[in-house]
C-alpha cells in the first residue's frame, strides 16, 4: 500500500511538471486596427477562459487598455508584468523648422508641401500610397537633412495633417518620435510567481513604433525556465515609409533578432521566446506566405523549435479574418507571424488560439467579429 501511494506522489508530480504558455496580439491599436474599443471587453472575457499558465500580449498600447486587462485577468492572473510608458522626444523644439517641411519647386518639394500638392484630398489608404508614390523622395531628403524631424513627422500617424505640423513646429515642446506615446505595448500575465523581470529596450534600433521585450523567469518544478514576450518590427514597405537609421524595415527587424538572441544567451537553458516576431516562413503547401524568412531561421539556427511553424501549419495573421485591413486593392498574404520559439524543452502540443467569432456591438448593431487581426498561438511544454 506504501509502494501503491509513492506511485501516485511519483504520478502527480510528473503531471505537473508542465508550462503551458500563450502569445497573442490583441490589436488593440485604436484608429489603426479597427474597432479595438469595442474588442477589447470580448478579449478580456475569452482570456477568462484560458488554460495557459502565461501569456504574453502585444499590442495593448495604452494604459487604461492594459489596466482593464490587468484588472479583469486578476483572479486568474494574479501576477503581472509591463513595461512603463514613456515617450522619447527630440533633442529640440521645434522638432522642424518651416524650411524642412514647406517650399521646393515642382520637381522637388519639400515634404509636406509635396503632400498638399499631390495627396490633400485623399484619405486612408489611398492617401497613404499618394505618400508613398509622390513624396517618398521629399521624405528621404528630410530624413537625411532632419532625422529626428522625419521621425516626429511619422509618429504622429493616426492625427490629422494640421495637428501633425502644429505638433512638429511647436517652438515650446519637442516632438515624440514613437507612436502611442512610446508605449512598447506589451504584457505577461501569469499563474505563477514572476522572477528576474526585466525590461530589454531597443529604442536605439526602432523606427515610428518603439521595440523590445519583457523577460521574466517560472521555476516549475526545479527548473528555471526564461520567458521572453516581444513585438518586432513589421514590413510596412507598402504601408509607410521609412524613416529611421537604417537601410528600411527588413535590416531593423534582423538587428532586433540579433539583438534579442545575444541578450538571451548567457540566460537559463530552458527558453521560451513568445510574441509577433513578423517573420514567417514559406508554406506553399498550406497556402502560407514567407516574409522575412532569414530572420526566423536564425533562431533555429541557435537551437530553438518553432512548434507552431512545424506542427499547426496555419496563419496568424489571415485574409480570412474579419478584422484584418485588406487596403484598396482587397490583397492580404496568409503569413504565419506569431511563434512560441523552445529551446531545451519539450513540446507535448501546441495550436493556434482565439479563432472564434464574437458578437459586438458597432454603432449600436451587433456584429460577428474575430477577436483581433491576429490568431493566437498555444503550447504546452515539459
């Protein structure tokens, strides 16, 4: 009967040595993914029904936003964790000076002259690709005369042209040069104790929206297991143009890659890497889209699994979904952007989460909508 009972002890304590964790972006991005306001109560009800014992979130942007989350998840996830927001200025005020923004003849105007010129009547996307069509020149000028100007231009995105100009040439006040006020928009929620919380800020390597990542550390069991919870850098090649240090969206991702690999490599040996890295690979047969291919192969190149790319084989980020912009010619590319990257730890499943429709309200109308612009992705480990 003693033996019968240390089995049972031996038995439930295999069974919990298990961590199962969640990442998903809840494209809470208000005036830029649609209807965040209306989602954001949705989400914070189906996450009620999670069985992850941490989930990281991007893309919480603002503070009432990650508090109405914190607050509503309390019960079931007492422990938290989320970086502050702060804005990062420019090193002056007026961010622009007149001559940077207006003048220039025809063939050469400066860049907010060039918009008035060509893009003042338009909207939305097509006024984006104006932007990008007619004054992309007039904005790699300014950036190689102003960056820090250029940078203040396109933070302001979401504002109207007026206050953006009234915004950069304010004599008083420097400029932000992040959007959302500098917010990283990240956020771990978890079960379990949180250790080591740590902040790594990639400022110095992020363009119009500012990047990093959360690292905290789980003991489950006697192992110390590192979870990591970021957003990289997107390719906004055919959204926005490029205004930062670099050479455009693709080497800022990589550069954030490699960064994040170094900074994890003297930590534990069990790792989980989680969040929206915008890096997909290639899966012609399941109808997924490559982007940034290379960048996700560096982390298996240092050893990590990638379960959701080798065993879900569906997108993240779908034309399917209800929320996701399709833009002025209805084309968007199935691509699996979201990952949970393993390292010295075994996966015993994993999938793709938060697929369901919900009903909202939409200006007083009920309305099926997915819960974000992105799918979730789930594992579970041991």
């Amino acid at each position: 009967m003693k033996l019968f009972s240390l089995i049972l002890i031996f038995a439930a304590n295999i069974a919990v040595a298990q961590l199962s964790v969640s990442s998903f972006n809840a494209g809470l991005a208000h005036t830029f993914v649609p209807l965040a306001k209306e989602r954001l109560p949705k989400i914070i009800t189906e996450m009620k029904k999670s069985t992850a014992d941490v989930v990281c979130l991007q893309e919480v942007w603002t503070q009432d936003d990650m508090d109405a989350i914190s607050n509503g998840l309390k019960e079931l996830y007492p422990y938290s964790f989320q970086a502050p927001i702060t804005q990062t200025k420019t090193k002056q005020a007026p961010s622009c000076g007149i001559g940077d923004l207006f003048g220039g003849d025809k063939g050469n105007k400066k860049f907010v002259s060039c918009v008035i010129s060509f893009c003042i009547g338009q909207s939305g996307d097509s006024q984006t690709d104006c932007i990008l069509d007619r004054c992309g020149v007039a904005l790699k000028k300014l950036k190689n005369t102003n960056l820090e100007c250029a940078q203040a231009m396109m933070a302001q995105v979401g504002n109207s042209a007026v206050t953006t100009v009234l915004q950069v040439i304010n004599p008083f006040s420097p400029a932000g040069i992040f959007t959302y006020k500098g917010s990283f928009g990240l956020m771990i929620l978890s079960k379990k104790p949180l250790a080591n919380s740590q902040l790594i800020d990639m400022s110095t390597i992020s363009t119009l929206t500012r990047r990093g990542a959360l690292v905290v550390t789980v003991k489950e069991r006697d192992k110390n297991i590192d979870l990591l919870c970021t957003h990289l850098t997107a390719d906004l090649d055919s959204t926005a143009p490029y205004a930062g240090q670099l050479s455009g969206w693709r080497e800022e991702n990589e550069k954030q890659v490699v960064y994040l690999l170094g900074r994890m490599k003297d930590r534990n040996d069990s790792q989980i890497l989680m969040g929206d890295f915008n890096c997909s690979f290639a899966d012609p047969k399941n109808s997924i889209n490559g982007e940034f291919e290379s960048h996700c192969q560096r982390f298996i190149d240092m050893g990590y699994q990638d379960p959701i790319s080798k065993n879900i084989r569906k997108c993240t980020f779908c034309s399917s979904n209800s929320v996701v912009d399709r833009g002025h010619d209805n084309t968007v590319l199935d691509v699996l952007l979201d990952h949970l990257f393993v390292r010295k730890l075994t996966v015993k499943s994993s999938r793709r989460s938060y697929e369901n429709l919900v009903e909202i309200l939409v200006e007083g109308k009920p309305e099926q909508s997915n819960l974000s612009d992105h799918y979730g992705v789930d594992a579970t480990v041991e």
